[in-house]
C-alpha cells in the first residue's frame, strides 16, 4: 500500500494547481462581467451552485473542526501545540469564509 503514497502527494499538489490557477483564470476570462450579461435566470443557476458548494464546504470544515477540539487526543495537540492552534484557526477561518460564501447573496 506504501506505493500510493507518491501518487497522492502529486494529486495534491495538481488539486493545489488548479485551485490556484483559478485565482487567475477568474480575473483573465472577467467571470464576473460575463454574468452580468447572462438572463438572469441563467447567472442565478451558477450563484446558487457556488452557494451551496460554499455550504457544503462551510460544513465539513465545522464538522473539521469539531474533530480536532472533541476527538482528538488531547496529549498529542498538548505535546504540539503549535500545530494544534495552527490547525484550530485555519479551519475556523474555513468554516467562516465559507459560510460568508454561502449566505452573501452578492458576493
């Protein structure tokens, strides 16, 4: 089972490429301008898709975060506290951005 662990490592960082090519693909291909010229029908449909995968993603990271705080054990995020509070603020900045995300109507 040990031979996936490379393969998982390089999906990862392809998932982080394309997560950030995003970031420019966004401003290059003016998404936001083109959904302004679509029916309003129309642009609603993709609104409401990234809503509710903003949901869904708010969510997990809550459910995430959860973990962490109540499931985890205690002595090993003692013994590494700095990774613990590392952990413990990224995903509720996650969980915050995400539910931003899913309850701003225009964002």
């Amino acid at each position: 089972m040990k031979w996936i662990v490379p393969y998982i490592w390089i999906a990862g960082g392809l998932q982080l490429l394309v997560a950030s090519s995003n970031v420019f693909a966004a401003k290059m291909f003016r998404y936001r301008e083109s959904l302004r010229t679509l029916p309003v029908h129309l642009a609603e449909v993709f609104v409401v898709l990234g809503r509710s995968v903003s949901g869904f993603l708010s969510v997990f990271w809550c459910g995430r975060l959860i973990f962490q705080l109540f499931f985890y054990d205690w002595e090993l995020r003692r013994q590494h506290r700095a990774f613990d509070v590392l952990f413990l603020f990224a995903f509720a900045y996650l969980v915050v951005v995400f539910t931003i995300g899913a309850l701003r109507a225009n964002l």
